[in-house]
C-alpha cells in the first residue's frame, strides 16, 4: 500500500494540529506576558513577588497583627481564616442538610412541607444576599461592643465579637497535643484491630467504643502526667478589652450562618434525590424481612443512598470553600479581602490574584482529594 | 396526606413542636409586614432597576424592552410552528398548549412586575408595560405569518433581536454600556454571560473529548482551573489584572472586563454540563453514523450534538440560575446592580441608620428568587418533558 503523501497523512495531520495548538497557547501567552511585565514595569510596580516581604499597611480585626509585618504574613492570617470557615462550617451543612433532607420525604406533612419552604426559598436567593440579611439583621442587632450581653458571665457577646469559654494552655500544652495525636494513632490500631477481630469471630467488635476508651484514657493519663497544662479560660471583660476565652468575630458567625444555611439547602436536595434514587425494591425487601423503620434507613437505604450522594455533595463542599470569598462584603477579613485591601495599598495585584487563585486551588484540590478517596472506597465493584 | 400529623406520639409531637414554630414565623412575619415602611423603595425604584441611568434617555430602556419583548414573542411562535409542521409532517397529532398554561408557568412573573409597578410614583411606567404587553401579543400575532425559511432559521430572529436591542440602547449617542446598571444589569451580564460563554464552552468540551493529547490536557487544564477558583477572583481579575494585558494605555471599560471574566469562568461550567450530554450520547449513534459515511464533523454536527444539547437542556437552565444569583457579586468590583443600588439607598442621607436593610434586601431577594425559582420549574418541566433520568 502506498503511504499518502504527507499532507494527506493522518499522523501528520495530527502532529502538525497539536503542534500549532500548543504554538498558539504559547505564543498567547508569550504575548500577554510580555505586556504585563511591561505594564508593570511602567507603572513602578514590581514583576516578581519580592513585594511579599514588604510591610503590609494592612489592620486585620482580632489579631495581634501588626501593619507592619510583611504580606506574606499577612495572606497567611487570611488563609488561616479561610480555614476556620471551611472546617467548621462543612460538618455543621452536611448534618442540617441531611436532616433536612430526610424532613422533605418524612410522612409528618408539616414536617415535610416545612423542609420543603425551607429549600425552595433558600436556594433560589444569591449566597451574597443571605450573608447581607444575617449580617445586618442578626448580627448587627448584638449589643454594641463598649456595652456587651454577658449571659451566664461565661459568654461575651457584641456585635464586633462573640466570645464563650475557652481553653488556655500553659506549658507542657506541646507534649499535651504529642500525647494527643499518639492516642489518634493507638485509636486507629484498635479500631482495626477490634475489626479483624469481629471478622474472624463474628462478635460485635464494639469498635467505637474501643477506640474511644483508648483515646479518652491515654489522653486523661498524659494530662495528669503533664501537669493539667490545660485549663478553661472563661472571657473576662476588662473595660472594652476581652481577654481569655475562646471565640470570633461577629462577621465570622454571619458568614458561618448564611453559608451554612444556604449550602445545607443544597444538600437537603441532593439527599433526597438519592434517597428517591434508591429502587424501590430495596424498600420493599426490607419491610418483607421485617426490619423497622428506622433500621431500614440505617442498614438498607442510608448506605445505598450516600454512595449516589457523595460526588455532588463533594461538588456543594467545594461550592462552600469557594462562597467563603463572599466575606468580603461584610469585611471578614478572610484571604480574598486580604488581596483586595493588599491591592487597594498598592502591591501588584497579577501576582496577587494569582496568589490568591492558587490558595483557592488548594483548598478545592483538598477537599477533592480527601472525599475522592472516600468515594472510590465506596465505588461498587466493576463500576 | 394530612392524617399522618397524628398518626402516633412522636408525630404528634413534631406536629406539635413544628406547628408552634410556623405560627410564630408566619405571624412576626405579618407583623412585619404591616408595620414596614415602603418610603425607601418607592423613592428609589428607578435607582434599583435601572441604577443610574439618564433619566432622559430612558425611552432607549423602553424602546429595548420592546425589541426584546417582540422578539421573545416570534421566537416563541416561530417554534411552534416548527413543531406544528414537524408533527403534520411525520404524520403525528400536535398538542397545542393553551394559553392558560403559559399563566400557570410563568404567573410569578407577571405577579412581580404588578409588584414592582406598585412602587412607582406615576402611572407612565404602568402604561410603558401594557405598551409591551400589547408588543408581545401583536408580535406573537405576527409571527402566524412568518415565512418558513424563516421559522426553519429562527436563530435569526434570535440575533436580529439582539443586535436591535444593542443598537436602541448604544446606537447615536445612545447610553454606552458604563452606565447600564441596577437590575437591567444583573439582567444583561446573566444572558450576555451565557451566550457568548456557550461557544466556548461547546468547543472546550470539544477539546475535552478529542484525541489529540495536546489539545486534550490544554482543555482539561482550562476548565479544572477555572473550577477550582471562586468566581469573585476572577471579577478580580478582571477588575484590576486585565489592564495589564493591554499595551499602552487603553483601557477596557469595567463592565467589558467583567463581562469577558464572567464568560471565561461560565465557559469552563458549561464545557462540564457539555461533556456530560457528550457522554449521554450512545456509541451506537456515531457509529452508525460513520457506516453511513458521515465525516466526524458531520457526525458531530448532525448526529451526535443535536442529541447532546437537548439532554443537558436542564443542566444548562441550571447553569443559568447559577449566573443568574452570581450576577450580584459585580458589586464588589463596583458595578451598580440591584443589590448594590439597595445597599446604597440605605446610606442616603433621609434614610440612613433606620434598620431600613430588613427591608430592602428582601425586596432585592424577591426579584432574584422569582427568577431562579420560575426558571428552576422549568428546568424541571422539561426534564420530565424530555425523559431525562428516568429508569
């Protein structure tokens, strides 16, 4: 068989088109870069990120952060409060939203009418107006800061700061934490270990009441034996100062509820779709076996109906981690305000949203993975 | 239905307990509602959906309403009448809907444009909207004698419809887009957003799926990038990083820059929703379509995308909505949309620390929610119109 000539050929062709793919990426990039270094350069601002080091002018609320450390301090804090938002929030929408989600299929037609208003309206209003609302109407109306409620004298609370009791470590608090994160570990061993156990003898392995003793009781002995460095610490008022305790900002708690309260919505309808996803016939081979109610959920529809919920509660995780940016408007001083006031001073801001774009990476890179492995561990086999 | 609030004591009791709670809402909700000062909205009505347009120009703003208004109309008929033909064709009865279901679909709407004419201080705006409505009936009217090269094209009544909105509003010396604000333009960034996204993103999932490897990782990359990063960086950067990309001192303006951020960030969702109709499509179809000799971009552009599109129809309605709701977050990079006019009205001086937020942020959520929501049961019509997940 003759070859075809090469400009008929189909491996030419293909070369030849991902190399002028790749040739006009490039060279779009090439140009585009080329005009930002000299943009930057002209308007004395500059090219790489040696800006990081210079002090920041920037005042971030509760914190002992000082204008004059450096922006790559400062966008640390703001990643530090990104942080706070997503790890406290995620666990707190996945169990309203469950609930809620279960409320919507209950028999009680309140119950599920009520579930019901709950999500139609909340999902159909921008995030950024319910992190407005909660701010100002709920918020907002805390008693001003030079003037705080003091309920039970173990909260503090303003409309700048909420503040309950805390703890307080002292010195030995390092080891303390050493000790801590070994009794995780001696958990973890247990608990497998109760597993294989209850495989190979078909007894309830107690698993969780196992490996929580163990953790309980090896943390109590290293508390004593450290010395009790930890202690509670319970907000004192000293004129407008709060010292001790534990608590946040006020903009924090907004943002917490709104997003919450939005992204459970969101869930609420994911998890019933799945629950509904379930063929029928599962229901029904449960109720022929007599299993109750309740141990029908538990055994039979709950496991099935998590394995179809997962990816798109992993997409909601995500949309949560993303929606914290809209802080912004009500001055939380995550890392997307940071950027903006660091932008606001005049620092570069190329190099400053590509910061903050590749913080945001992260974080959705994380969640991805960390619930990824969760779902290929549920993935049936075959699939 | 109603007989399982009593059924046993824990129904009962949650009966009981969800009860109290739903009569304490609805009634701190009546009482609000009675004792609420709609001052501030009806002084600035104007300044919320239009922000702060020349009020002398606002018969451009009409004159576009109308152009939409009439094309919206044509369009609606123009497919009807091709699925008329289309069934009288293939021999099939045709189902005309009646007028009374359109009012069953779309009653929200109309029910919120009563609601925001109530605001008004004069009776012209209410006169303006019956002007339109009568536009739209005579349009759909018109369109029985639309001829039929026309209605097998309707996208050009589509386009025809835009560029005379665009010129109404722009054309000799018209009011340049800087100052289209307020709710029009929560309104404009969504469609405009999604239009020009959709080529982009068509052609992305393209690329996703193509077996060049360069092309293929370049497309991945886009599209993963662009989905891991919240939208408000890109505003960002379309606020103060694209300048940068443009030699010399020309200067984009913000509402041009946002708009090409918010279509690159809508671009990679919509390649996603793409993808997954792409993956919708049997096999069985393409190859078919090669056995009858069908090149692959004519597979692509006659087999396998027509059937791609209409299964993710309720995706791309889903995506929509989520622009639709995104729209609000221009106001960070200072683009005056609803929420931010409302915002603004609260500082004004007659009106300033009154607590006057309780009521005018959920008069902005108002709008937004009747619009997700009437497009949300849409969305959900035509999935079950169309069949989609059903086992």
């Amino acid at each position: 068989m003759k070859r075809p000539p090469f400009w008929r050929n189909i491996r030419v062709i293909r070369a030849a088109l991902q190399i002028v793919a790749v040739a006009v990426v490039v060279g779009a990039f090439l140009y585009l870069g080329n005009n930002l270094r000299n943009e930057l350069v002209a308007k004395g601002l500059p090219t790489d990120f040696s800006f990081l080091s210079q002090p920041t002018g920037v005042n971030i609320a509760d914190s002992d952060f000082d204008p004059a450390s450096p922006v790559w301090r400062a966008l640390l804090v703001g990643i530090k409060n990104t942080f706070l938002l997503v790890i406290v929030g995620i666990p707190f929408l996945t169990i309203l939203g469950t609930l809620i989600g279960v409320a919507r299929l209950s028999t009680n037609w309140l119950v599920a009418k009520a579930a019901m208003v709950y999500v139609e309206t909340l999902r159909n209003i921008p995030p950024l107006l319910i992190i407005l609302f909660v701010f100002n109407a709920v918020i907002l109306q805390l008693p001003p800061p030079r003037d705080p409620s003091t309920p039970l004298d173990w909260f503090v609370i303003s409309n700048l700061k909420i503040t309950g009791p805390g703890f307080a470590a002292s010195s030995g608090a390092g080891a303390l934490l050493a000790i801590a994160l070994f009794a995780v570990l001696a958990a973890v061993i247990v608990g497998i270990w109760r597993t294989k156990y209850s495989e190979t003898t078909g007894h309830h392995s107690h698993r969780v009441l196992w490996s929580l003793g163990v953790f309980v009781a090896i943390v109590l002995v290293g508390y004593f034996l450290t010395g009790r460095p930890v202690s509670m610490s319970f907000p004192d008022l000293d004129g407008r100062v709060i010292t001790g305790g534990f608590g946040g900002l006020g903009s924090y708690f907004a943002v917490l509820i709104a997003l919450v309260m939005y992204t459970a919505s969101h869930v609420a309808e994911i998890v019933r779709g799945s629950i509904q996803a379930v063929p029928k016939g599962q229901t029904e081979a449960a109720n022929a076996i007599a299993l109750s109610g309740f141990q029908r959920l538990r055994y039979v529809i709950l496991p099935q109906a998590f394995r179809i919920a997962l990816p798109p509660i992993i997409n909601q995780y995500l949309n949560f981690a993303k929606n914290t940016s809209l802080a912004i408007a009500i001055g939380f001083t995550e890392i997307t305000l940071i950027t903006f006031q660091a932008i606001g001073n005049g620092y570069p801001a190329p190099q400053l949203i590509l910061l903050l774009m590749g913080a945001y990476l992260l974080f959705s890179l994380t969640i991805s993975l960390l619930v990824n492995i969760l779902n290929r561990r549920l993935q049936l086999v075959g699939n | 239905m109603k007989k399982n609030l009593f059924s046993n004591w824990y129904n009962s009791l949650l009966t009981v307990v969800f009860g109290a709670f739903i009569l304490w809402v609805v009634y701190s909700l009546v009482k609000y509602l009675i004792g609420v000062d709609t001052e501030i909205i009806r002084v600035n009505l104007r300044l919320y959906m239009t922000g702060r347009f020349p009020s002398e120009q606002l018969a451009r703003l009409w004159g576009a309403i109308y152009v939409a208004t009439a094309t919206v109309a044509l369009f609606a008929r123009a497919t009807v009448r091709n699925a008329q033909m289309k069934a009288t064709e293939a021999g099939l009865d045709f189902e005309r809907s009646h007028w009374t279901d359109v009012v069953r679909r779309f009653w929200p709407i109309g029910a919120l444009i009563l609601f925001t004419l109530s605001f008004t201080q004069t009776i012209t705006p209410t006169l303006l909207t019956l002007v339109a409505a009568a536009i739209g009936l005579a349009a759909y009217w018109l369109g029985g004698m639309m001829p039929k090269w026309l209605i097998h094209r309707s996208w050009i009544i589509v386009v025809a419809g835009l560029v005379g909105f665009y010129a109404v509003l722009v054309g000799f010396g018209g009011v340049g887009w800087d100052l289209w604000q307020g709710f029009f333009v929560n309104i404009v960034i969504t469609v405009a957003g999604i239009s020009l996204a959709f080529p982009l993103g068509l052609m992305l999932a393209l690329g996703r799926r193509s077996t060049l490897p360069a092309v293929r990782v370049l497309s991945v990359t886009y599209i993963e990038f662009l989905r891991g990063v919240p939208m408000i960086t890109l505003l960002l950067m379309g606020a103060f990083a694209l300048g940068f990309l443009i030699p010399g001192d020309f200067q984009f303006s913000l509402f041009l820059r946002l708009l090409i951020a918010i279509t690159l960030f809508q671009s990679a969702y919509i390649a996603e929703v793409v993808r997954g109709g792409l993956q919708s499509v049997p096999k069985g179809q393409i190859e078919a379509a090669q056995s009858v000799g069908l090149s692959p971009w004519k597979t692509m552009r006659l087999v396998v995308l027509p059937q791609a599109l209409r299964n993710v129809i309720p995706a791309m309605v889903g995506q929509f909505i989520s622009l639709f709701k995104d729209t609000t977050l221009v106001f960070i990079v200072g683009l005056l949309d609803l929420l931010r006019a409302v915002q603004i009205s609260t500082a004004q001086p007659e009106f300033f620390a009154q607590g006057l937020e309780a009521v005018v942020l959920p008069f902005a959520a108002l709008y937004f929610w009747v619009g997700s929501f009437v497009m949300s049961r849409e969305s959900r019509r035509l999935e079950k119109k169309l069949g989609v997940g059903v086992r």
